[in-house]
C-alpha cells in the first residue's frame, strides 16, 4: 500500500493529527473560527439551547451528552416502509435487490427468475439501515391474493411508499390497485416503475435493419411513456409519477431520479432517515446528505466542546478527539469518500484507488 493511500486511510493518524493541534485555551480570539461560514438557519434554537442547559444543570453533563447524542442518531430509530408490487416477472424482487445496492445472485438478495416466486409478502431490511423495509409483495390477482381481498389482505396505510411495478403495459389490474390505493389511502406516496426498458429498446434495435440512433432511442421511450399513461388514466390516475428502470444497471435510465424522488416525499426525521441510508450518491442525494450533515455538525460540536472541558487535558486526555473522529468517520462514510467507497470506485472504473484520490479528490480531508 502507498504512502498516498495510506495517508487516507482512517488511522491512529487522524487520532494524532488532531493531538497534536496544540492550541493554547487561553489564544482562542486568534484564530478564524469561519462564523461567516455558519448558517443561520441551521443553527441549534434559542428554546433547544435552553433545554439543553437546563439538562446540564438538573442531571449534569453525562445526561447532557446522552441527550446530544441520541439527537443525532434518532434516525436509526425511524421505521420506513416500501411497499413493491405488481404483476409475476414484473422485477419486483429484482427492484428490490437494486435499491438494496445487491445483485440478484447476492447472498440475502431476494429471489428472482423466470417463474413466479414472490408469493408471500416478505420483508427486505435495507442493509444501511434495517429499519428501512422494502415488502415484496404478491401482485394482485394472483393465487393467494385475489383482487376482492386484495386490500384487506394488504393495508396500504402501513407503507411509506407504494411502488407499482410492471415490465410491459399497466394492466387493468394495476389502473384498478393504483386508484383503489388514491381514493382509499390519504397522503399516500405511490410511484410506477416500468422496469426493462433495456430490453425493449434492445428488441426493438433488433428487429430494425439500421441501429437505432440515440434519437430514435427516446423517441422509443417517449411512446412507452405514453403507452403507460393512458393506461393509467384508465384507473383516473392523472400526473402518475413514472420513473423508467432497468434494475440490472442502476446507473441507467431513470433510477436516481427514483431516489431522488424517495428523498423528496419525506420530512424531518424520515427525511433523514432515507437521505442518510441511501448509497444511490445523485447530486441531489449528496447535497441532501450534506444538509442532514451541517445540522449535525451543531450537535457534535458542542459534544465535543463539553468533552474537552471535561478531559483531563494535563495529563493528555482528549475525549473530543474521539467524538470528532467518529464524526469524520461518518461524513466519509456518507459521502462515498472512506477507504471502501473508494476501492469500489476504483474497482467499478477499472482505476487504481492512487489515481481516484489524485484527479477526483484533490486532497485527503484536512481539519
Ligand atoms: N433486462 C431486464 N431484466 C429484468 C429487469 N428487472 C427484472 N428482470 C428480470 O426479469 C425476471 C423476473 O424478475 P423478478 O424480479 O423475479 O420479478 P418479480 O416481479 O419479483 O416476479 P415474481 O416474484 O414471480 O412475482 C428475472 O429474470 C430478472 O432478472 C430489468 O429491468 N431489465
Ligand atoms: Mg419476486
């Protein structure tokens, strides 16, 4: 391993480099603590602060950094559900795998082929954050679940999000679900899939006697659309929020702005739940991640101030070093810039790890 690579790596040297910042406690006025950087609107409330300090002084500081920790982590508490459906071989359990970041032969992946196998609701943790759900579900109409009993058999109100998917024409069963699930089910979040879009325009390419040209391609795409809509109208479902997929490439097509859109149906703590378990790294998912992030930073930084207060600095103790690092750790993590978002980075470019950290990350994180 290079000096490079090694530089980078999550060590003992973060730990030192931040030991080593010997700052006399008594110079703080001299150095720039970048306040024209700090966003008013994300800072901690006036009515928080006083919370907080009244914490401090009823039940001291270890109560006080339990409450600033578990402020930050009440995300991994959210429960989310998604609920996947639609007809046998639509790519429901294929849907699945690749919102879980897995390949269908994965080990944990859900089952997927040619014959029917999703059969029985089942429940997919997603693996960033098991309290993330994705139900693969029985379309309707099927052996177990008819269309009468459809409903009772599944109740909608549980999901965060229902996901139609079909791989060819929506159906008169999926207009029928789609505007039972509209009338029935308030606020509802209900997105359709078409999945192997690849496939039709690969079949339609090879039918022709001339390659299809990028054109004729989104021509192509513009009729399927079209093709759904109608479809849906049938159910009265205006506007339908259709996103095209092919679930073997999750780079193509219109899969990150599903995410995206996931992203943007959710509020408070559920919104930070999604932003900070999705691995889908779309400029708007960074960006969403970046402002979960900055919140945070209030957070911990008072954490880390209380520590240092309470560390035993004569004899070299540091507590803050620990939560600082922890947190840095995180960020990268978040960001897709730790030691193992890289190497599969590099790995999925077919690049050295050395030349992804020289021309696409100018330096290693500095404090
Ligand atoms: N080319 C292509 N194939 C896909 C896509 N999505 C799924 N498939 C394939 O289609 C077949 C059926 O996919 P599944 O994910 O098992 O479908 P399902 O809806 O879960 O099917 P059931 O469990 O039987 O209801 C599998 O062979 C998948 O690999 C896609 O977007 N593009
Ligand atoms: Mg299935």
């Amino acid at each position: 391993m290079t000096r490079l690579t090694e530089d980078y790596k999550e060590s003992e040297a973060d730990m030192a480099r931040l030991r080593d910042l010997d700052i006399d406690d008594n110079a703080v006025d001299q150095y720039d603590l970048g306040s024209d950087a700090i966003d008013e609107t994300i800072l901690i409330t006036k009515q928080e602060t006083s919370e907080y300090l009244q914490v401090l002084d009823q039940c001291g500081y270890k109560e006080l950094m339990k409450k600033l920790e578990e402020r930050n982590s009440k995300w991994k508490d959210i429960q989310i559900k998604l609920a996947i459906t639609g007809k046998t071989g639509s790519g429901k359990s294929s849907l699945i795998n690749a919102l879980r970041g897995l390949k269908n032969d994965d080990e944990g992946a859900s089952k997927t082929g040619c014959v029917e196998t999703t059969k029985v609701p089942t429940p997919y943790p997603h693996p960033n954050n098991k309290n993330i759900e994705l139900w693969d579900l029985p379309g309707v109409g099927t052996e177990n679940f008819k269309k009468k009993e459809y409903l009772t058999k599944v109740n909608f109100k549980e999901y965060d999000f229902i996901i139609l998917v079909s791989s060819n024409h929506f159906t008169s069963k999926d207009s029928w679900l789609a505007e039972q699930i509209q009338d029935k089910f308030k606020n509802h979040n209900l997105f359709f899939i078409r999945t192997k879009v690849d496939n039709d325009l690969e079949n339609m390419d090879k039918g022709n006697r001339q390659p299809m040209t990028a054109r004729d391609k989104q021509k192509e795409l513009l009729k399927i659309r079209k093709d759904c809509e109608v479809n849906l109208m049938k159910g009265n479902i205006v506007n339908p929020r259709i996103f095209f997929v092919n679930n073997h490439s999750t780079d193509a097509y219109e899969f990150d702005k599903f995410a995206n859109a996931l992203v943007h149906k959710m509020n408070g703590l559920k919104r930070d739940a999604i932003v900070l378990s999705l691995t889908s790294l779309t400029e708007e998912i960074v960006e969403a991640k970046v402002e979960t992030l900055k919140i945070r930073l209030n957070y911990v930084s008072r954490r880390a101030a209380m520590a240092a207060v309470h560390s035993n600095r004569e004899a070299g103790e540091r507590k803050e070093c620990i939560i600082l690092k922890d947190e840095i750790t995180f960020y990268k993590q978040q960001l897709g810039i730790d030691t193992r978002s890289l190497e599969i980075v590099a790995k999925r470019f077919k690049l050295d790890i050395e030349e992804v950290l020289m021309h696409y990350i100018r330096k290693p994180m500095q404090y």
